[in-house]
C-alpha cells in the first residue's frame, strides 16, 4: 500500500493543475493518510470464507426474453411531436 512519501498530494494538485494553497495540501494529504490507513485496516482482514460479491440480500437480474416486436415507425412516433423536419423531432438549442 503506498505510504505518505509514495503520493504527494501537492505534486498531483500540480500535475492536474489545480492551485492549492500550503494549507488545503497539508489538509488533503493528512485525508489521504487517513484514508490509506483505513485501507490497509481493511487489507488485514480475514476474508478466506467471504464469496467474492457477497450481498446481505440475493441479488439477481431480470430479463424478458429477447425476442422480436413490432414497434412503432418513424410516421407514429413523429405523429404527436410539436415540431418535426425531415423525419426528425425538432427540439429547443440547449447548448449554446
């Protein structure tokens, strides 16, 4: 696990250019030991009987069955839009 000296939090504030003050880095890298810490806590336990994706409730998917329909074409679905050109919806520019 990498220690304090193994990630300098105002090295990487550096490199993704994101102006920290002295303050904020001795604060992020205390948090980021901190953190460190508890992982390596974490690497200590006994986990041997533990499945690999243990869930307090069973987990499982649903699927339909992947089979053919008819859906609607372009005409129906087109019928009720406000605004349409070319086969296409027109919609309000929400980027500028």
């Amino acid at each position: 696990m990498a220690g304090t000296s193994d990630l300098d939090v105002a090295y990487v504030a550096r490199l993704a250019r994101i102006n920290l003050t002295e303050d904020e880095a001795k604060i992020f890298q205390k948090q980021l030991d901190d953190v460190l810490k508890y992982v390596e806590k974490l690497r200590q336990v006994d986990v041997t009987g533990a499945d690999a994706a243990a869930h307090a409730l069973p987990v499982f998917n649903v699927f339909r069955e992947d089979a053919p329909r008819d859906w609607f074409t372009a005409t129906q679905a087109l019928s009720n839009a406000p605004r349409q050109a070319n086969g296409l919806f027109v919609v309000p520019k929400v980027v500028e």
